[in-house]
C-alpha cells in the first residue's frame, strides 16, 4: 500500500487511476492473505487508502496511514508538482 500511495504522490501513470488493489500472500496461508480492491473510482488509489486504513488485519502492520481516521497522505501540490486531492 505504501508503494502505491508513493506512487500516486509522485505523480502516478495518469491511465491508472480508475482502478485499484493489492494482493499480499502468506506463507502456510493458501490464496490471498489480504485482497483489497476499488474499481471505477475517479481516484482509485486514495480510495483504497481508505478502505486500507478502516480494515482490521494483521497485514496492515504499524503504517500510520494505515490508521483511522484517513488523513490524505500526499503533500499538497504546488504548482506543477504532485496532486491535489
């Protein structure tokens, strides 16, 4: 999730931006640990952020952001510069 809230932050790839999720595996866990999805959302990644940091699972670990309540975590943009939310 840190990686993908990074990514975002920084500018992210433009096309990316309807749809999100992650996927963690375990090991001795069979599938998925952790499946977490948005589709069709105007900023996916900021809304799995959300979801991420409502969600109780061990997987979350000690992020801050992974904590409620959501507090945006990219910097605010400056002019031609990061994003805006």
């Amino acid at each position: 999730m840190a990686a993908l809230i990074a990514g975002d932050c920084a500018g992210g790839d433009h096309r990316g931006r309807l749809a999100a999720g992650i996927r963690i595996a375990k090991k001795g866990v069979e599938g998925h640990w952790l499946e977490l999805y948005v589709d069709k959302s105007d900023d996916a990644v900021i809304d799995l952020a959300k979801k991420y940091a409502e969600l109780e699972h061990e997987a979350k670990g000690d992020w801050p952001v992974a904590k409620p309540p959501f507090r945006h975590p990219c910097p605010p943009k400056t002019e031609g510069h990061g994003q805006s939310k």
